[in-house]
C-alpha cells in the first residue's frame, strides 16, 4: 500500500541498482531540526526508523518493499517531514521486526536492558508478574513492610461503592483516622475538584491526587482511605497505594452504582439515563483488571449497609490479624 507524499527527501545510495533517488527541495536542503517544517517527535521518529534498519542491516529499498510502502515515503519519514498514518508505522514495524512502541518511542524500547525485560516478561502470566512486580519494588527499595502496608486501608473503586460510608465505618471500629483523598486533593488545590478539571484539566487532577496521596502515606502510619473511583487510571499513583497500604476493592453491581449516585442526590445521570448507564457500564469493565490488583475483595450489592459493614469489618481485621502473626513468626525465626 501506497502513501501520499508530503514533501520530498534525500534517498540514501542503495545496495541494489535503481533508477537514482529523488533529490530533495532547496526548503529540505536549508532545513534545521529546529525548522517548523521538522516536528520533533518526527525527526526522532525519524532517527528511530534509520537506526532499526541499520541494527537489522536493511536498506531503505529492502525496508520500504517489506512495509509496502514507496521509497519516496520512508525517505521523507526517516528525514523527519512525512507525517505517516498508525497503519502505515504499523507495516514499517513489522517489515523492522520490532513492536510498535519500540517504532513510536516507548521508554520499555530505549535501551537494550529494556528491551531485555520486554522479551523475558512478555509471556509471563498476571500471577507471575505481580510476582516480579513485587520483587523490584523491593530490590529497589520502593516497597514497605507488610505489616506498615496493613495498618493503612485504602478502599478503591467507583463512585456509589460505598467507600465513604463504609470507609467511615471502618475508621472507627479500627481507631484510625479517616481521610476522604478527594477532601485532601481540594484542600491542597485550594479550590474544588469541579473547578480543577474545569481550570487545569485532567493532567492537573491527577498531579494533585498523586500528591495527595503521597502526603496521607508519608504522615499517617494507620488510615481508613477512601480513594476516588479513577485512581486506578494513573499507574504511578496505583502502584504508590498497592505498596503503600492495603486496598479493598468495594465491588457493586453498575445498577447499583447509579441507584446509590441518585440517592447521593446527584441527578445528573437522569439526563440521560441510558446513555450514562452504558458508559458507566463500559468505565466498569475498563478499570476491573486495575481495581482487581487490590488485596483484598469485596462485593456490596447483594449486602445490606449493616451487613456490608460488618464484612468489610471482618476482612480487614482478618487481614491485620494475619500480618500480625506474621511479624512474629519473623520476630522468633
């Protein structure tokens, strides 16, 4: 498949004979790569392309064949002026032998240590790797002690879960403080989450809950935390709560997040009823494989509040008790 060209670059010699390369324009001649012409996520595009074909020892004919693409096409792609669609990278990659993200610029491609892990763990299973996880927090001095991790609980999942009530709840049969993260995330903010993503955008939130968070586990050794529902989306800010507390993933059927939503008295999914039960729907099952890296699970739509309460009571103590017992089989090896 053909592409349309954008401008014209100089062709490199080729090893096989061919009608002679295109000579590029007097603008690509006296361009710099700090031209407008030169974006420089394309001149490293760029860059990346040449140096892929030259580690696998193709030529700019042998690569542009292989994709399917013209020659003019990679030659303008690899001087960093042709804006190439996704599928177009997509058979480029392919003809490379590489993935996608090694092409585009993923940190997980840029170096050879890193691509090293790619290949080592790319056929590893969930289970292995948390596993793996688990060992590099620790070799890098990132995790903390089972048992300092425990005596924070974090309670994770969408908004109508239940994670204020119970989180509540919980705080006071365990005489631990109580921190609702989104109070904390306006408090730091100065001005109200609405007013965040209204003024600084979604990046900015996220920031501001990253920090929150942050401040919780640095100052309070024993907290009932009640999360926001779209924690899990930052990685870094799940990866912080997974090794920093315990997490309980308080579970609900999505009828029954919108029902308690409504009771909280926020009408808006009224508007569109439908509409909003799909997409809370879809948020649901696009956050489940996040929310269910949570230590421990619990599922509140078929549980009265009291019930809930009592469950939610009964895992966390459970779990407390076990890191406990723990410390001391450590304490007396």
């Amino acid at each position: 498949m053909s592409s349309t060209i954008v401008h014209n670059a100089q062709s490199e010699p080729d090893a096989f004979p061919a009608a002679s390369p295109p000579e590029p324009s007097a603008s690509e001649r006296n361009a710099r790569p700090g031209d407008p012409a030169r974006h420089p996520f394309l001149s490293a595009l760029g860059e990346r392309v040449r140096a892929l074909r030259a580690q696998r020892g193709m030529t700019r004919k042998m690569t542009a064949r292989a994709a399917d693409i013209s020659e003019r096409h990679l030659a303008n792609l690899e001087y960093g002026v042709g804006n190439a669609s996704i599928l177009v990278l997509q058979q480029l990659a392919q003809a490379l032998h590489c993935p996608l993200a090694e092409l585009i610029g993923d940190i997980t491609t840029s170096s050879p240590e890193w691509l090293l892990l790619r290949a080592q763990l790319e056929r590893c299973d969930e289970a292995a790797l948390r596993r793996v996880r688990s060992a590099v927090s620790d070799l890098m001095g990132s995790g903390a002690a089972a048992g300092a991790r425990s005596r924070r609980i974090a309670l994770i999942g969408l908004r109508g879960a239940g994670k204020s009530t119970l989180g509540r709840r919980l705080a006071e049969d365990l005489a631990f403080p109580f921190v609702e993260l989104s109070r904390e995330i306006e408090r730091i903010a100065g001005c109200s989450t609405d007013e965040i993503q209204a003024l600084y955008g979604q990046n900015a939130y996220r920031r501001y809950e990253r920090r929150a968070l942050e401040q919780a586990v640095e100052t309070l050794p024993e907290a009932v935390i009640a999360t926001p529902g779209g924690l899990v989306s930052d990685a870094g800010t799940l990866n912080l709560l997974l090794t920093h507390c315990t997490t309980v993933w308080l579970q609900a059927a999505p009828e029954d997040h919108m029902k308690r939503v409504l009771a909280q008295g926020d009408t808006r999914p009224m508007a569109a009823s439908r509409e909003a039960m799909e997409d809370l729907k879809g948020i649901l099952a696009g956050r489940a494989a996040f929310y269910s890296k949570a230590h421990l699970q619990l599922n509140t739509s078929t549980l009265t509040l009291e019930a809930a309460s009592r469950e939610l009571k009964r895992l966390v103590r459970a779990e407390l008790q076990g890191q406990i017992s723990a410390e001391r089989l450590q304490h007396t090896a």
